[in-house]
C-alpha cells in the first residue's frame, strides 16, 4: 500500500482502462457516458458500468441519514467515501486487473467539488482518497448554471431534491434558488480541480452528437494501444442498458 | 477542554475552543473490561454531581445497524472497515460527544479513534491514511488504556463471552482456527497499542489486577481533571438532572 497522503497522480499499472466522467447535475454527463459505453460495445469491448452512491449496504444509510436529515457535511462525506472504497476494491479493480474497461459516472472529484462546498477541509478530503486510482481518462462537462436548471426542471424531474439542491445549508428557502447557489460554488471548486488533476474539459452545451462525436474521438484515439481482454467469444451484450431516467443521488 | 484540538484536519465548520467539558477516553482490546469500568466511573462522577455522557464504539444512530450488516456480509477491503467506523465516529463525535461537552457534561468514550487506528494498522501495515481519516477526531482530555497480555486475555475470553470471528480478526487469516487467530490479532492490537501509548501519552492500568484496584487507578487518574477546571454543579443535588444517555 502506498505511504502517499494525496490522491496519486501517477498512472495505474493494470491493464484495464478506467474512464470517469464528472459533472454537476444536469450537466448531461450520464447520457453521454451512457453512449461511450453502447459504443464500446459495439465495437466488442467488455465494458463494466459503476455509478457514485451505488453500493447497496452506504445507499441504505444514505437514505436513512437523509431520511431524518441527521447527516453533517463529515458523516455525508465519509458516507460517500466508504461506498467509494467498496465499490473500488468489488466492481472497479477486477475488471481493471483483468485488462477490461470500466466506466465510472462520477469519481473522487465529486466529492472534492461538493464536500468542500459542503464545509470539509480540502486537504482532508484528499487525504481520504489517497487511495483511489488514476483514471485513465477524466471528463468534465462543463455547463453554466442556468443551462442545468432548465436542463433539469423541462425534464422529467421537476422538482429539486432536498440535499441536490444544498438545503441542508440554508442557503435559501426557494429549492431552485438554492440548487443555484449551491451548484455555483460546486461549479466554481470544479474549476480549480480541472486545473489540479487536468480533466478533459467537455462543452455540456453542445448538442449531445456533438459532444458524444468528440468523447468517442477522444477515447478512439486513446485506446489505440489497447488490447481489449474478454471471457466470452463475440457475444456482444449491445442495448442492454436502457435509456432510464437520470438517477442522481 | 481550554485547549481544545483537533487531532488533524479538524471540523472546519465547527470551532471546538467553547468546549467546557472533559473528554476521557477508556481504550483496551476486547475484554479487558472497560464497559464494567466505566459504568462504575459515571456512578462515582455522577454522585459527585457531574454530568455525565457515555459514548461508545459503533453505537451511532446513522451507523450501528449498517456497521452488523457489513460484519455479517463480511467486508474485505480494509478501506471500507475504517471508513465505515469513522463514520460512526463522526456521527456520534457531531451529535453526542461536542454538544455534550459544549453544556458542560463529562463524556466517557468507551474506545476511541485508536481503536480504529490499531484495527487499520494491523490490517494495512501503514499508519498514515487511518490518521489522516480520523483527522477531525477531537484530542481527549485523558486517555486511560486498560493493558492486559495476550495469555490473559484468551483465558478470560474463553471463560466469559468466546471468541467471535471479528474480534479474533479471521478476516485476515492470521491463524489455522479461531483460537490461534484470536491470539495473534490481539497480540498485533496489543503491540500497536503498547506504541500509541508512548506516542499519545495514554495513561496505562494493568488490567490484570481486581477491578476495585483498577478502579480505584482509573479515579486517581481522572481526580485531577476534575479539579483543574470543573466546578461542581452549584444547583442543590436534587434539583439537578440527570442527563439520559
């Protein structure tokens, strides 16, 4: 195990190939990553999907911390740390040891982005997940603020959800008017950590063929090297993952 | 606590200098005796007219009934192990042990962040990650470590409760069978804790004497605490309530 206390910014030594993308809500990030992945898998690539928050046993305590607003900015952000760390060692790791791709939508600098704006420590939050990996490749869709609300509020959503919008910060009684503020001070750490860990700055405003052409140019150009690594002969699992909607936190 | 710190990053949103309170830590490895001990402690404070708050490991609300399930899943990676007790920490830290010693209480932990600081250490071989988790920990006022030797505490173990799977770390494989486990996960915990209590300056009891005389130890121990800065509640006894805990 490594002694460093930052996370690393050194490649990772497997053969398999990690891409993230990142993102504020309504940024578009899951629907282009959702078409990377289809893609992928036209092209015969064995591709494995893990998504923030998702692991069974933290999304339970998530719920119930939400439930009955008992979380703090540490609790919350240890939370997503612990489902970060279950999901790294049982669904990122073995695929990337076995030389397969996986995609992740959102990584650690989610919790960089949101968790400082929440109140942690910067420098604390970094130490926590000193022991990620390196993504391969690191997308940042990058969209003003009004463009997500509207983005949010025409679709099938309509109304903002308690901790998406920041409420547990009292930044305003109105929901939307606190989802604006609260995802304008994510925008503006998501700035610095584009510069810090130099993600790939996309332009969320884009037309989604626009934006989906230049990821699959991007992520063509960067698989050049690779040897896809699958189990099965041929079998190509294409459209098994559906157009749902957007699940965020 | 006058000079209350963090151990590392602290909570940046919360400023602990108003804590009026004394944070006492009781650590040991499973067994020693430490609940007994400090239900004893919270008697003898509390007929004095201290309030008293006790706190102990992986009892928070947000986090006890997730922390068993894990155990019966068995977790694997070490990560996930200290995440998911710094968690109950910081639950338990934020909701019971600051608001508590901003009125005033005594809190009594029983264990402490270097409970989880030994469990990673052993497992991890690498101490620097667990500490900058527990970062945010506030510093106790005292830390009394309840110190018995392996060859004790396996008799005494095997006379009261048995060995679990946890306690006997067979996560890590350490042994053949439960007890060769239990045994040498212990011995690692003990060593590790016999280090802190250099580094931190832990107040050790020999837990292998009678719990009158460890008791009595643990008193003297706490005896100047309170009379460096507590005062006695000045309400008339009776009128003075009991917090619940």
């Amino acid at each position: 195990m490594s002694t460093q206390s930052t996370p690393p910014m050194t490649p990772h030594p497997y053969p398999g190939k990690l891409i993230i993308v990142e993102g504020i809500d309504g940024s578009g990030k899951s629907t282009q990553l959702l078409l990377l992945h289809k893609w992928l898998e036209s092209k015969g690539h064995k591709v494995f999907f893990t998504e923030w928050n998702s692991s069974e046993l933290v999304k339970e305590t998530t719920k119930r911390g939400k439930k009955n607003k008992s979380l703090t900015p540490t609790t919350f952000s240890l939370l997503h740390a612990t489902d970060f760390a279950s999901r790294l060692y049982h669904e990122i790791l073995p695929p990337l040891k076995a030389g397969m791709i996986v995609l992740a939508d959102r990584y650690m600098y989610t919790a960089f982005a949101r968790d400082v704006t929440r109140g942690v420590s910067p420098e604390w939050i970094r130490k926590l997940y000193s022991f990620a990996i390196t993504p391969d490749m690191a997308f940042y869709f990058k969209v003003p603020i009004e463009v997500a609300i509207s983005r949010l509020l025409g679709g099938t959503r309509g109304q903002f959800k308690y901790y998406e919008a920041g409420m547990d910060m009292n930044l305003n009684q109105d929901v939307t008017e606190s989802f604006r503020l609260f995802q304008s001070s994510i925008l503006a750490q998501y700035k610095k950590i584009v510069d810090e860990f130099q993600l790939i700055t996309m332009d969320a405003t884009k037309d989604i063929e626009t934006q989906q052409n230049d990821m699959r140019l991007l992520v063509g150009e960067a698989l050049k090297d690779y040897k896809p690594r699958r189990g099965t002969h041929g079998r190509r699992t294409v459209f098994w993952r559906r157009f749902d909607v957007p699940k965020s936190e | 606590m006058v000079d209350a710190r963090y151990f590392g990053d602290g909570l940046t949103y919360l400023n602990p200098s108003d804590l009026k309170g004394k944070l006492i830590a009781i650590e040991g490895t499973d067994g020693v005796g430490r609940s007994t001990h400090i239900e004893m402690l919270q008697e003898w404070l509390e007929v004095q007219g201290y309030g008293v708050v006790t706190t102990g490991w992986t009892r928070s609300n947000l986090m006890s009934k997730t922390i068993e399930m894990a155990k019966e899943g068995n977790i694997l990676d070490r990560w996930s192990f200290s995440l998911l007790y710094a968690t109950d920490f910081a639950d338990r830290l934020e909701h019971e042990i600051i608001p508590a010693l901003r009125s005033g209480f005594i809190v009594l932990a029983d264990r402490y962040i270097y409970t989880a600081l030994a469990r990673d250490f052993v497992r991890s071989g690498n101490r620097q990650w667990a500490r900058d988790v527990f970062g945010f920990a506030l510093v106790p006022d005292l830390v009394c470590y309840m110190r018995i030797d392996v060859e004790t505490l396996v008799l005494r173990v095997i006379e009261t409760k048995g060995m679990n799977f946890w306690e006997s770390g067979m996560d890590l494989r350490l042994g053949n069978d439960l007890y060769d486990s239990f045994k040498k996960y212990q011995s690692l915990l003990i060593e590790e804790f016999d280090k802190m209590a250099e580094e931190f300056h832990f107040e050790v009891t020999d837990a292998r004497k009678s719990p009158d005389e460890i008791q009595e130890e643990l008193r003297a121990k706490i005896q100047p605490l309170l009379t460096s800065h507590l005062k006695s509640p000045e309400l008339p006894s009776d009128r003075f309530t009991q917090p619940t805990s």
